[in-house]
C-alpha cells in the first residue's frame, strides 16, 4: 500500500469517499453535500496528504444493514425512497436517491474495517454521508438514516472474527442508536464525548449498559462552553483509560465536527487544532495497546470552514504528519 506525505514509517492513510454521497440532499438543510465538498477539497489541496490512498465506495448489500437492523426499517426507507422521499421527522428528510446513497455510506463502513483489519499500519478515514449515530435497529432519526458505525462493528464480529471493539464518539451530540445497539453487548465498549443538554436527550453517566453489557458504556457529557483543555482532559484522563481496561482489537471512532466553537448547532468551545490533537492521541493510544489502526466515520458538523480544516488536521495526525 502506498504510503501519505508523512515523514519516513509515517502510517499509510487511506481516504474512502464517493461523489455517490453528494446525491442526498435537501434544500437549505444543515446536513448538505457542501458539507462533503468542503472537506475533500480541503484534503486535497494539502500538500502533505497528496500521497493518501483513495478508494471509492461498494454501496452495501441488504444483509449488510440487516446486521444492525429490523427488516422493518431497512424496508421502510427502501420503500420512502422509491416513491419520491418525505420527512421521517421534524429534521431527518429522505429523497429519491437517499437509500442507495446510505446503501454507498454503510459500503464505504464496511470497507474501512476492512483495510484496516487486513493492513497492518494503516489508518482509515471514511468521508461518508449522511451520517448514522442516532439510527437506532427499527428508527431512523436525527439526520440519519443507518448506523454505519454500528453496522461496521457488526461485520467485524461476525463476519471477520473480532471478538472485542470499542467505539469512540467523537460528536457533540450523544449517539444514541449507537448506544442502544450494543447496551447489551459485553464485547463493544461504546464510549461518548458529548453537549449535554443537547439532542437527542440520551448519553448520561448512569447509562452503562445492561446484562451482559453492564458496564460496556461510558458517557461522558460536557456543558455548553466547554473548550479544548477540559474536553481533551476527558478525552485523555476519562475515556481513554476505559478503552485500555476493556482490550479492543479494533478501534473506530465516529467523529463530528460540530463540537467546533463554529458550529450554528450546538455550543462546544473546540478548535480545529483540538481534532488533531485528538487524532493523534487516539492513534498513539492504539498503537500503546496493540489494536488494528483507528477507523474514522464522519458524523456530524456543519460549520462548512470549520469542519474542513479539522478534518484536514484530524488526516494530517492519523498519518503522523506535520500540523500547521
């Protein structure tokens, strides 16, 4: 695999985007394809990431999303689609094209567990859309219509033999369909960093799971006007160390960018230069207790300069190269 613009034994990166993702889309709504644009623009144009690997997407198959779905809920977007789109809710819209572009997103999931779990060294950061945290098994909500991340780590335990994952909610908003699928499930340790009060209302400290699950689920939430030091302190003092105790072979991370003081949609103080401070410890983090490389899922954000800078700085870290 050919390596990024990192220094020498930098980890190669690989990028997973398609122009697929760009064809679910709703007038004057916050989660747009601009959203997409602006970042794969701005990755681009670094010098230091022109060496990254680029793979497009495989849209998923049906049983794809049945791994972390009802039939139920597969078929009622299968079926809003194709008869034109609607509004699931006040903020979640589906069009024409929403189900094969979800289909493209879960793929392009799907793939990034993939490369990562068979490439040693290598990270992973899938630009997909729309997003999927707060998709829960039977409902699509909160601007999402399946939950890729939770349909990713579905596949590397069941299909790839991957018996313990953890996943990092790096999102201002609380993942709860993310959440709800693994509250039971003792092997996926889910953590949040998260606005509270915020939508959807989820992710206090006395959610940890259930049954088997108990203790698997940590939520850490942060008060509006939280900024860099107090968040990267929870980040690295609180959430990290849970991680550690639980022992994940693989490590994927759902990262919203709308916990940027610039962000119209929640109030979080943090800095692009915060994300790559946070790609970088979480990539150290990995490589401390012998996981496969962090794989990246885009969520939230939509402050458009914002987010595409630390994205740009989030890429820059996971490759180990140097930050402006």
């Amino acid at each position: 695999m050919k390596g990024g613009g990192g220094p020498p034994g930098a980890p190669p990166l690989v990028l997973i985007y398609d122009q697929l993702f760009l064809r679910h889309r709703s007038q004057g709504h916050p989660e747009s394809p601009d959203r997409l644009r602006t970042i794969v623009a701005r990755i681009r144009a670094e010098p230091n990431l022109a060496g990254c690997r680029w793979e497009a997407a495989h849209p998923a198959e049906e049983d794809d999303v049945l791994l972390a779905h009802s039939r139920a809920h597969l078929e009622r977007i299968r079926e809003l689609s194709a008869s034109g789109g609607g509004w699931i809710d006040a903020d979640t819209y589906c069009v024409r094209e929403s189900y094969q572009v979800a289909l493209g997103a879960v793929g392009a999931a799907l793939r990034a567990v993939e490369v990562a779990t068979g490439n040693p060294g290598a990270a992973v950061f899938a630009l997909v859309r729309p997003p999927g945290h707060h998709a829960t098994p039977e409902r699509a909500m909160g601007f999402c219509l399946f939950n890729n991340i939770a349909i990713a780590v579905r596949h590397a335990q069941l299909r790839l033999g991957v018996e313990r994952l953890a996943v990092i909610d790096l999102d201002v908003h609380h993942g709860n369909g993310t959440q709800d699928t693994f509250y039971r499930d003792g092997g996926v340790l889910y953590c949040s960093l998260h606005q509270a009060p915020l939508y959807p209302g989820t992710g206090t400290t006395a959610e940890r799971g259930a049954g088997p699950g108990l203790g698997a689920n940590l939520n850490l939430p942060l008060p509006p006007g939280t900024g860099p030091e107090v968040w990267l302190m929870a980040l690295r003092d609180q959430l990290l160390p849970a991680v550690a105790r639980h022992r994940p072979q693989v490590i994927l991370v759902s990262v919203g960018f709308d916990a940027l003081a610039t962000d119209p949609l929640a109030q979080l103080e943090l800095l692009p230069a915060t994300y790559g401070t946070a790609a970088g410890l979480i990539r150290d983090f990995a490589a401390e207790i012998g996981a496969a490389p962090t794989i990246w899922l885009l969520e939230g954000g939509y402050d458009l300069v914002g987010m595409a800078d630390a994205a740009r700085l989030g890429a820059l870290a996971l490759m180990g190269a140097q930050q402006d």
